[in-house]
C-alpha cells in the first residue's frame, strides 16, 4: 500500500511523497485568460457538470491527491476601473459557485478529494457549517475548506458593503468565525449522539446534542448544529495567505497551506515561518504536518523544442486584457494609468515598483517592463511559475521547489482543460514516479481526504495537536466531563 510519508529513493537521503491536486475554479480558462480560445481547450464547458464528472474520473484514475477549487464574489473591477475587460475576455467571469458540483464529482468516484474554497467574510458560519456537514456527509468524508477572508471590493458592494472591511478586521473576523464553526462542527453533538434505536423510537439521544451558546463581537450562535457529525465531523482545512496575519491564521487553523509565487526563494521564509508559529505559538508539536502546497502551471513536451513550442502557441491566444484584470483584482494596482511604454520599475509607487521588480527579479531577462510586459508574465499561469520542458525538465524544477521552498506538493493549474492535465499524467506523473516522488496508489482508497492527505488510515479528524480537536466531543465523554472551548 502506498505511503505519503517519506519514500526511499536509493539515495543517502528519503524524498518526499508529494501531495498533487488540480487547480481549477468554476470558470473558463482560471489562471490563463483568453485560452479559451484555442480550439483545443474545453474550459468554455464549466456550466456542464459532466465537464467537471470526467475530470474527478480522469484525476481520480491517475491518483490525484484532490481537485483544488478556487473561487471569487466579485468581478475584478480595478484595471481600467471597470468590469468590462473581464467581461470581453472571460477573466474569470462569469464564475459558478463550487460547492454545488462536488456531490456529482464524489458520486463518480471514491477516493479522490475535493477542497472547496468558501470565504469567511460574506457568509453566516451557521449557514456554512450546514452546508459543509451536508456535503462531507455525501462525498463520505472527502471534502476539504480552503478558507479565504475575501479581497475584491466588488464583492464587498455587492454584499452590502461600500467597501471591503480592513484587512486586520477581516483576520479578527475569521478568527472568531472558526470559533463558531468549530463548536458547531466539533462540540455541538458528541460522536455517538445519533442511536437509531428502533425498539426504543430513539433516533437520537437528546443528552448528546446541545447549543453552542456563542456570543462573540462578529455573531451570536446558539446552536445547536442542524447536522449529525460527517465522517470527518471538520473538513481538511486548507488556507492561502501569506501575509502577516494570513501566517498567524495558517499557523494555528491551516493543515494545508496554498502558495503562489514566481520563486521558491520568495516561498522560503513564509514556509519556515508558518511552521515555527505552528510549534512555538499554537502548540502544534509536529510544525512539519502543516503541509504547504505551490501552484505551478506545467508546459510539458516530449522533447524541449516541444514544449517551448506549446508554449508559444499559448501566447497567441492568451488574453492580455484579461490578465491586467486579473493583476488588477490580485494586488488592487490599476496598470491602465501608465503609458504602453513606460518603464514601471521607474514609477513613483512602491507597490507597483516592488511588484514588478519581484517579476523581473525571477523571470528571463527584459530590457524593460512595461505593463504589457507584465500582462504576457502573468497571461499563462498566472501568479506562479511555468514550469517548461520535457517530464525530466519540469520534474528538476520541481524539485528544486521542494529542496528550497520546503514545499510539500504543488496545485497544478491548466493551459488548456483538460489537456494539461493529461500531458500531466501521461508524462510527468510516470517521471515523478520513477523518483520516488509520487505514490501509485491511494493510501486509503475509500478513505476520507484526509486521510489519503496524511497517507494514514483512520486518520479521519484533525490532528490532536490542531486547535479543532480541543473541541471534540468525542464518544463516551459525558456533557459534564467536556468543556466547549471559548
């Protein structure tokens, strides 16, 4: 049975097993605006759920660990301060909503998972923890939470806001709406709470379901939860933030940890940094079980000529209006304001010079870098790296992430859907395989996401070390005995 510990390549030192999903989102072209367009791509079929049925059969068939699933509430509205440019281009717009297509992509298949990205700041936890029992209850344990506080004004107005609350304020929030959700999830019925006695008419024993009775600054809940504990009773919690209070958050709640940048050296130090919180603020004893996963978008070929070939045939379709609204949206910088040749290295804003000095800093040498420039950088992949070459090529670059960054897996986003993805396992898995460096199988096949996450059978909750499980009433443990954490 496969492992996704350390696997022993022959060499002086074990290799990681790394953890591989696919980075999608309910949406044409995702991370590669305008690519659409090429008639070999079928991402224009999202609003087809048997699109995204024989996607979880194809990963599923080749062992991906799960299916990432990006989202949005709002337009990106900030290049030319306006939503047209996404609109014309299919810059991810229009966007259905993830959740809804899980249940058809589980009944499918029977191992792979689904981490499904919900934002804290828009949405009652009461009402989400609802509808995330419900479905880690129909996909028997495979759902994972990406959990996201939002950074789009638009989708701040269009929930009755004028604007998006402060980003401190935005972490405080989310801090306590993890709170409500685990004392909902965790605390609210105890493991064994429902009996289904039919000789007694007892479907569940009332002393083992109870309110929460939370009163905090953001909500009040009293509970009790609506659902009966799900196989996993909390999600696999994943979370992608890097910034100051994004680690902090990552650092006690986060299993998962999604990373997007153009270097494993700019990856280094928030890495290291989220594992030392872990340890030394949040009590997590074992910092490397936070997992960190980068997103990379793959241009495989079986020869370089190949590869770079694709590549440039890519870029005749890519949209670059698109991904100016993308760049817009991501760093809230409107690039319209600067001539088409102006050199933006040279501009008086610090966010704009030290955002594109990042991209040149790590990227093949350009004379200048004008807005166009960074329109073609961030049109194919877009705020990670491409990876470029044949299977041994990519998989050397991966490696070099997993050495420098201490990364643990990658997200791997498409070009073209669902192509990429089949020149990823037709090509680089049987690579990554060869290296030890990808299982062959499941380590639980059936099992819940995270159990197959951590490659550890029974493992279906949280760690006992995670914030969640100080929460958990667990079966045999009585109301008295089991105190719900504030």
């Amino acid at each position: 049975m496969a492992s996704q510990g350390e696997a022993s390549t022959g060499s002086s030192s074990p290799k990681k097993q790394l953890i591989i999903n696919a980075f999608v989102e309910m949406c044409s072209g995702h991370q590669s605006p305008g690519l659409w367009r090429h008639p070999d791509d079928q991402s224009w079929r999202f609003d087809d759920i048997q699109h995204w049925v024989e996607l979880a059969k194809l990963l599923e068939e080749a062992k991906f660990h799960g299916i990432f699933i990006a989202d949005v509430l709002g337009g990106y509205d900030v290049y030319k301060k306006s939503l047209k440019p996404a609109v014309v281009s299919g810059a991810q717009w229009p966007v259905l909503e993830p959740l809804a297509a899980v249940s058809a992509m589980a009944a499918a298949t029977k191992s792979i998972g689904f981490g499904v990205t919900v934002s804290t700041t828009y949405e009652q936890p009461y009402h989400l923890a609802r509808r995330l029992s419900t479905v880690d209850h129909f996909t028997k344990g495979r759902l994972g939470w990406n959990i996201v506080t939002s950074y789009l004004d638009s989708a701040a107005r269009n929930m009755g806001r004028t604007q998006q609350l402060d980003h401190e304020d935005r972490y405080a929030q989310a801090e306590e709406y993890m709170r409500v959700v685990y004392k909902l999830l965790q605390s609210s019925w105890r493991d064994d709470a429902v009996q289904l006695d039919r000789e007694k008419g007892i479907y569940t024993s009332p002393d083992l379901v109870r309110p929460i009775n939370h009163r905090g600054k953001f909500f009040s809940v009293p509970g009790p939860h609506i659902v009966h504990p799900s196989p996993q009773r909390t999600p696999l919690l994943l979370q992608a933030g890097t910034s100051k209070s994004g680690r902090q958050f990552a650092a006690q709640h986060a299993e998962a940890v999604f990373v997007s940048a153009h270097s494993p050296e700019v990856c280094a130090r928030s890495v290291a940094d989220i594992r030392a919180l872990a340890r030394d603020t949040f009590g997590r004893h074992d910092p490397r079980a936070v997992k960190v996963l980068a997103l990379v978008t793959p241009v495989l070929g079986r020869t370089e000529e190949e590869a770079l070939a694709k590549l440039k045939e890519y870029r005749r379709y890519a949209s670059l209006e698109g991904a100016l609204a993308l760049f817009g949206g991501w760093t809230g910088i409107d690039l319209n304001q600067y001539g088409d040749d102006e050199e933006l290295r040279q501009v008086e804003s610090n966010a704009v010079r030290s955002t594109v000095e990042g991209y040149a800093r790590f990227s093949p040498a350009n004379s200048k870098w004008t807005k166009h420039t960074v329109a073609e950088h961030v049109s194919i992949g877009g705020n990670g790296p491409v990876l470029v070459g044949t299977p041994a090529q990519v998989a050397d670059g991966l490696e070099t992430w997993v050495r420098e960054a201490d990364v643990d897996g990658f997200n791997f986003a498409y070009v073209l859907f669902p192509q990429s993805f089949k020149d990823i396992i037709e090509l680089l898995l049987p690579e990554l395989r060869r290296r030890g460096l990808f299982w062959t199988d499941y380590a639980v096949p059936g099992g819940t996401y995270r159990e197959n996450f951590y490659g550890k059978p029974g493992h279906k909750y949280p760690p006992k070390d995670h914030v969640a499980e100080k929460y958990r009433w667990a079966a045999g443990v009585s109301a008295e005995e089991h105190h719900i954490p504030e």
